[in-house]
C-alpha cells in the first residue's frame, strides 16, 4: 500500500490508486452481495452490460462483463427489475468513479417502480387509451408543429433541426416544460394543455433525450397519459431511446423511437416532394414528347396521303399533253397554212395568167362605161355621147362618143 506524509501534495493519479488500493484489500468489499433496482441498464454490441443499482435512498454503478456474465449464466437485465448482485468493489480511476464489477446476478422480481409501471398501464388499456380505434392518423402536410419539451434539451434543438432540413415551410411552437423531476408531470400536462387552448397547432411532439427510468418516468405518470388522451390535436410521443418505452408512448396518437424520429414523422420530407416533382415532370416530358413524335409522325402520313391524292400530278400531266397538242396543232396549222398559202399561190398565178391586165400590157385597152361601169365589149353598148373610161397598162383614159362607126 502507498504511504504519504501529512504535508505531501497528491496528484489525481495518486489520490486514485490509494483509494482503488484501499477498495480492492478489504475483504467484504471484494465478495459483496448489493440488492437493489435495475436502472440505465444498456447491453452494448461487445456485450458488456452497464446499469445503475438504487433504492429509496442511494444508487450504485455496475458493470457485468460479457465472460462473467456467459460464466454466470445470468437472465436479461432490464430496468425496474430487482435483483441481488454479487462482486466486487472497485474504483475505476480515469473517471473516479466507485463501481461493483458484477460476477453473478439473483433476480428478485420486478422493482417498484415497474410494478407501477404495469399496474397504470394495465388499468389505462382496460379504460381503452391505448386502443387503436381512438388514434388519430397524423395531419399529412401541418402548417404549425407543436413541441412540449424543455427549452435546454439537446433533443429540442434535434428536433428543430429535423423539422428545417425535412419541411421549412412548416411553423414550430415550443410549450416549454420540465421534462424530469417531482413536478415534471404536472408541467407537462399544462404545456400540452395550452397547446390545445391555443389551437393553432395540427400536430404536437412530446418529447425529451434518453435517460434511465427515473429520469423518463414522467412520462409514466398519470396525469401526462390523461392530457395527451384528452388532446384535441392529434400527439406524437418520442421519449428516450429505441428501447425507451412509456405510458405516453402506449396513448399517444403515434410512437416515435426517439425525437428526432418523431419529428421526422411529424412531416414530410420535402426532399420526396422535389424528387416526386422531378420524377413527375420527366414523365410529363416524355409523354409530350411522345405525343408531339405521334403527331409528326401522323402529319408525315397525311402528307404522303395528301401528295398521293393531289390534283397537281394530274395537273402536271394534262399541262404537258397541253403543251404536247399545242405543239401538234401549230404543226398541223403550219401544215394547212403551208398548203394553203402554195395553193393560193398556184391560183393567183393562174388568175395572174387569166387577167386582163396582160392583155392589155400586149396593147389592148378595157372600155367601161361611166354610168354603170359596165364592159364594152360592142359598138351597140356606146351611145353617142356617152361617157368611157379606157384603162391601159399605166392608167385610165376618159373619152366620150361622138358616133359609132
């Protein structure tokens, strides 16, 4: 064992080994049997179990180590369970805290306060708080989100946190309270109470962190259970941890695991509105696009149908059998002209050969008489005194009987 003298100073570390020292060479504190009530108890993944031994006037820290307890072949620990342990007594120095290192465990059946536990939660479920016909389902889409907590917790702020990422548009307002402690429940009960006075609220968490039994059982009480059944707007209860259950969670309109999960299932999560908003409009993109290819696809049709079905191909064709007869006509009138024109030459040369003009260029003349332009071909045709034109080859002569011969 360490020894000091009276004036020496002492670091922590020196203070801590003495003590743990001190703990570890007394005979009864190395094999001791402590009766109590479970609390805090947590079993991690390594499975080591860690909880807190307590009666109506102090508490113990215990742990029980995996191999002791596989040794032991202990029962599962929970809280409010009352149990004899047996170990040892030491001081675990980088804490400085005074811990019973479990080897075996007796249990001695359930401890007080789960005894109170089960006798509320069995006469509220007989009175039908608890059945599911009288829960509310919880408003899809709350414009103003109620909170009973304590204005300090770090569960509060979890929850407000939750609540901006997942749905900002939604309005929080906070009925402080004690959420443990001798007037916890009474607090709780008035600031879910003003929450329903004030009615603004569509949903309302009641919440706080994990804790052991004693520090959760305000929510255990009575009163709590009776404010929540009687709450117009629908609650939701995330009390503690996964593990963690209360008389608020079996009345509440939903069970949350933890806080922040109740404040997740309070609201939406805006995040599965923008991707249903993008999933939405890609669909409604698709479908116009599939419509507008439809309709292009339909217009080329039509098209095709329609220049099958135009007049302008037949325009076409008779425009160039237009131009075709066009062009055979002109011959043809060429043709007739042609044949015409040698025709009426071959005429005018023979009226040229038949015309008296070539007899008189041999030096004959053609008498007319003036009165009627008749021809004289006879001495009997011209009275004395008559009038005659005489036409020659360059001209007309104008002579007049005198008598006849």
């Amino acid at each position: 064992m360490l020894v000091f003298n009276a004036p020496s100073i002492l670091s922590v570390a020196q203070v801590s080994r003495y003590l743990k020292e001190v703990l570890e060479t007394d005979d009864i504190l190395q094999d001791i049997w402590v009766q109590g009530e479970i609390s805090g108890c947590k079993t991690y993944s390594s499975g080591h179990c860690y909880f807190t031994l307590k009666d109506a006037e102090a508490q113990l820290a215990c742990v029980f180590f995996k191999q002791a307890r596989l040794r032991s072949s202990a029962p599962d620990l929970r809280d409010g369970m009352a149990i004899a342990a047996n170990g040892r007594i030491s001081l675990y120095e980088r804490d400085g805290k005074l811990q019973l290192y479990v080897e075996y465990v007796e249990p001695l059946g359930d401890g007080a306060l789960f005894l109170r536990f089960e006798q509320l939660k069995a006469r509220l479920e007989a009175e039908g708080l608890f059945d599911a016909e009288r829960k509310r389902p919880l408003p899809p889409q709350p414009a103003v989100i109620g909170i009973v907590t304590s204005p300090q917790a770090a569960a509060l702020r979890d929850m407000l946190r939750v609540l901006r990422s997942r749905y900002p548009l939604a309005e929080v307002i906070l009925a402080p309270t004690l959420v443990q402690g001798v007037e916890a429940p009474a607090s709780i009960a008035a600031a879910l109470d003003l929450l329903n006075e004030h009615g603004e609220a569509d949903v309302v968490i009641i919440g706080r962190g994990g804790g052991s039994i004693e520090e959760l059982w305000a929510f255990n009480e009575e009163v709590v259970a009776r404010a929540i059944a009687r709450s117009r707007i629908p609650v939701i209860s995330g009390v503690g941890h996964e593990t963690d259950f209360t008389i608020a969670d079996f009345v509440a309109d939903h069970r949350a695991s933890t806080p922040t999960a109740a404040a997740a299932a309070a609201v939406p999560d805006i995040e599965d509105w923008r991707s249903d908003i993008l999933e939405k409009q890609q669909t409604l993109t698709d479908l116009v696009e599939e419509y507008l290819n439809d309709l292009s696809e339909q217009l080329e049709r039509t098209q095709h149908d329609l220049q099958r079905a135009s007049p302008q191909n037949m325009l076409d064709r008779r425009r160039q059998q237009l131009d075709d007869m066009t062009a055979l006509l002109q011959t043809h009138l060429q043709h007739i002209l042609s044949l015409r024109g040698e025709r009426l030459q071959g005429m005018a040369l023979r009226l040229h050969s038949l015309s008296p003009l070539l007899t008189i260029a041999r030096g004959y003349a053609i008498v007319r008489r003036d009165t009627d332009g008749s021809i004289i071909t006879s001495t009997q045709q011209a009275q004395p005194g008559a009038t005659l034109t005489i036409q020659v080859t360059d001209g007309h002569i104008v002579a007049k009987t005198i008598t006849k011969y």
